[in-house]
C-alpha cells in the first residue's frame, strides 16, 4: 500500500507546478489555479508521509520528486509547448532509470 501511496504523491507533485504555471497571467492572479496548486503539495506530502512510514525516507523522496520531475517535464512538452531536444530526452532518461533502480533495490 505505502507504493500506491508515493506514487499518488508524485503524481501529486506533478499537479502543483502546473498550478503555479496557470495561476498566473497577463490578467494577474487566478484564484482556482493557485488553490489547485495548494491542494497538490498539501496532498502530496500527506502522502509521502504516509509512504515513509513504510519504505526508507531516501528511497521515497527521491522517488516521490523523480516521479514529479518527469511528469511536469512531460507536461511542460506535451502541454506548454517546452522543448524536447536529445539532450533533454537522454537527461530525463536518466531519472527515470534512477527511479527503476531504487525500486529494484
């Protein structure tokens, strides 16, 4: 259970950045946006919380940021037009593989 919960996190640690990405405009503040990123780190740490309860804080945070790390640089790509250069792609590749590695050991 304490898995499903750090990778809930990190899916979490995704959704605030995004917030703060969108919270902000031309037009000033946007309220819902900010209150949606606010909701995510709040959500996002409970759940790691509750995760390090179980697997070894290490291996948890570095999971739970990895897990954010690649999913907002997928967003960013997919949602707001960031560029996917090699060398970006490779980098990326790396966490992940970091990733796999410590839930391997």
């Amino acid at each position: 259970m304490a898995w499903i919960y750090l990778v809930a996190a990190g899916v979490l640690e995704i959704g605030w950045p995004v917030g703060l990405k969108m919270g902000w405009g031309a037009d000033g503040a946007k309220p819902l946006w900010l209150g949606f990123s606010l909701f995510c780190i709040v959500a996002s740490g409970a759940l790691l919380l509750w995760a390090q309860r179980t697997i070894p804080m290490g291996t948890a945070y570095a999971v739970w940021t990895g897990i954010g790390a690649v999913g907002a640089f997928t967003v960013g790509i997919l949602a707001f037009g960031d560029q996917a250069t090699t060398m970006r792609m490779v980098s990326i590749a790396l966490v992940v593989a970091g990733i796999v590695g410590l839930k391997l050991a």
